[in-house]
C-alpha cells in the first residue's frame, strides 16, 4: 500500500536539511546574503550593501538588489523540498538603495500547482520599497531531501 505526504508535510518533515540547503547556496554566500526566515512558500533574507557593491553613482547597483530578489524567489519555490527553477522573472526597480544600508527582501508564493508556481518579491530598505519582483518558477517532479517515492504525492 502506497502511503503519501503532501507537500506541507515534507517541508514540516524536511524543514532543516532544506533550510540550511538553501542557506548554503553558494552565490548567496559569496554575496553575504542570509537567509532569515523560510515559510512554505515564503522567504526572507537580508544583505548588508558594501562598498563594492555600488554603481558609478554610489547607490547598490541593480544586480545586487535582483540577486537578493531572486534568493529569496529561489529559496521560497524550493521550500516544499521539490526542485525548483525559475522560468521568468520581471523586476520594477523604484529607489536607490545606499551604502552602508541593510536590504532585505521578502517572497510570497501567490499560486501552485503540480508544475509551476507564481511568486512576489519586495526589496526594502529601511522602510522604503526599492524593487519589485514577479517570478515564475517550474517545479520539478524529484526533491532533494530524501523523501521516499512512497512517501510523496
């Protein structure tokens, strides 16, 4: 008899091993971006901008302020323990952000099914919205926590 968790389950079940799978992801790491807190299907992390991460202009350049997005698009559409990858992204960018300042940003999934899920992502600074991001993402039918084909549905 074929037992089955949902997906709510395998991330209550899997929680640390992906938690610190995500925390871990190397990009981030070079980049000093933490990740906070990681709900099903949220996310949040936080960077702190220095000096080399400025444009000609002195503010955080746009890269920066999209790759915070884009972590924390990642670690949101991965919290279910399935492989996720983003399919599009479409970034608003408001406000500059500063030198020495704290960015943080935040992933809420808005819709999911069984192939894709949609996502919105806010990029603040010190209370002021810097970027906004819309993503897609296609989930993959394989985890990558040890969940057992007998176990998920």
């Amino acid at each position: 008899m074929k037992s089955s968790m949902t997906e709510q389950e395998v991330h209550q079940k899997y929680y640390k091993q992906i938690f610190e799978t995500l925390e871990q992801e190397p990009y981030a790491q070079f980049l000093g971006m933490k990740l906070i807190e990681m709900g099903e299907g949220t996310a949040t992390a936080e960077l702190e901008v220095n000096d080399h991460m400025l444009n000609s202009h002195g503010t955080v350049h746009g890269a920066i302020i999209f790759s915070l997005a884009d972590y924390v698009f990642a670690a949101a559409s991965n919290s279910y323990g399935k492989t996720s990858v983003g399919l599009s992204t479409n970034v608003n960018f408001m406000s500059p952000g500063r030198r020495g300042s704290r960015l943080r940003a935040i992933a809420e999934e808005e819709k999911r099914n069984n192939s894709t899920a949609w996502y919105k992502i806010r990029v603040e600074s010190d209370g002021e919205l810097l970027a906004t991001m819309e993503a897609l993402v296609y989930r993959k039918s394989h985890y990558f926590v040890p969940v057992e084909e007998s176990e998920s549905n």
